[in-house]
C-alpha cells in the first residue's frame, strides 16, 4: 500500500484515541506506518545499500510476492503484540496501529488480486520454502 495512505489512517487513528490516551495515541500514528521499516531493512540486506525510493519501487512491482517475508507483518508478531497488549497499555496502543496497517494491506491486496495469506505467517513461508520444496 501506498505509505501516504498508512501515515494518513494512522494519523486519523491517533486524534480519535487522543481523547483516551493522550500523546500516548502517537505510538499509533509513528509505529502504525513504522511497521514497513521491514521492507527497507529486507531492501538493505538484499542489495547492500539504503535508498527509501528504490526500496520502495522494488516493493511496489509485486514480483517479489511470495519470495519474500516481512517479520512486522507476520501472524507470529501481531500474536505477540496482542498478548503482551494484555499486560501493557503501550503494546496495546502500538498493536492498534499495527492492526490497521495490516487491514489496510489486506484490502488492498484483495483488491489488487494479490491476497496470498501464506506469506502472513512466518511458518508458512518456510513450509512453503523449506518443506514443500523437498516432496
């Protein structure tokens, strides 16, 4: 998705719960579009240079689409985010953030025809590229 999109709803996200949690509801703004930091950190090990522009065109092409798992986008994390937002007030705001991000995603790969829930989970990625190969 487009990353003036995620800042955009972030942002919305973070006046609504400023009521309730202050300037604690920026952690949903900051770590709500924070979260595609695994892209760049992916793009910088691949290719051994920063460049936010080229990293960006690279994940916007799709070809990469299966190849590839983001750690901050995978069902394991948002389960750990989700119980540890049980236990702190922080993790929950910041979950919230992350929660949105990650609808965002979905919609708009549905909407692209790109849904592929197998590289959303960091243990289906490597079934799928560890196990299934080996059959």
């Amino acid at each position: 998705m487009i990353p003036l999109w995620h800042f955009i709803s972030s942002l919305i996200l973070s006046l609504v719960l400023y009521p309730y949690f202050g300037f604690y509801s920026l952690l949903t703004l900051l770590l709500g579009w924070f979260i595609d930091v695994d892209h760049i950190i992916y793009y910088c090990f691949k290719f051994k240079r920063f460049n936010y522009k080229e990293a960006y065109k690279y994940f916007r092409d799709h070809k990469f689409h299966g190849k590839v798992i983001n750690v901050f986008h995978t069902l394991e994390f948002y389960a750990i985010m989700l119980i540890l937002s049980f236990y702190n007030i922080y993790a929950f705001i910041i979950s919230l953030g992350l929660f949105l991000h990650t609808i965002l995603d979905i919609i708009y790969f549905f909407y692209l025809g790109r849904l592929d829930l197998r590289y959303w989970a960091l243990t289906g990625w490597i079934i799928d590229k560890f196990i299934s190969r080996k059959s």
